[in-house]
C-alpha cells in the first residue's frame, strides 16, 4: 500500500551525499550553466527546489521597503543554499533584478524532455533557467 509515502523524497545520492547537498549542487551547477541535463525524477525536484528558492528571493521585495535590506536578506539566503560565491553574484546581482522586473510569482524554470539515455535507457531531462 502507498499511503503516505512520496517517490520524490527517494532520491539515488550516492554513499557520502545526503539529500540536500544534492539538491543545493544541482541548483549551483544550473545557475552557472543556465541549463543541465539530468533524469527526471532529479529534475522534478530540481524544478520545484529552484522555484521555491527564486520566488522566496522575489518575495523578499514584498516584504521589505528598502533595497538594502532586501540585498542584506537576499544574500543570507543564497549563501545558505548556494555552494559557490561566483553564481550567489550572479543570482543576487544579475537574476533577481531580471525576474522582479518580469513581475512572474513562479515558473523561473523549464523543462523538457531529451529522449532516453544511451548507457543504461533512463529517460533524460533538459532543466533551463528562463
């Protein structure tokens, strides 16, 4: 029986990779790259860790009225989830700023499907920053 029990949570990290640091490095290596190919159960997560992460990003200009605290409470967030401070630049300095002036709430990523994988025939996914 499947009650309460979510398929997503079930993700292959390897030995010493817990699940979180997983997520955090597939999030770093879409934001340097702007777009990654992975399978598909990866990539929904990634999906939906990235969307929550960008729009909690978005928000904080709903909750604060100075830009200064805004960049201050922008920053915290990203060192906590992002390994690299190259790509924490980029996303406070260059994806913020772009995705507040499109005004969207969600949907700051894309995903399409690639076909099957050669080696072992799992189904590969192109996740993209839009």
């Amino acid at each position: 029986m499947r009650h309460k029990h979510n398929k997503l949570i079930e993700l292959t990290t390897g030995e010493h990779q817990t699940r979180s640091n997983l997520i955090r490095t597939l999030l770093t290596n879409l934001i340097r790259t702007g777009e990654m190919t992975t399978t598909s159960k990866r990539a929904k997560v990634l999906k939906s860790e990235a969307d929550k992460f960008f729009a909690r990003l978005v928000g904080l200009f709903d909750m604060y009225a100075d830009e200064k605290d805004v960049r201050r409470e922008a920053i915290r967030i990203v060192k906590s989830t992002i390994f690299s401070e190259a790509e924490g630049k980029k996303v406070v300095d260059e994806l913020m700023p772009k995705y507040r002036s499109a005004g969207k709430k969600s949907g700051y990523v894309a995903d399409y499907k690639m076909g099957h994988r050669i080696g072992d025939g799992a189904e590969k996914v192109l996740v993209r920053l839009i």
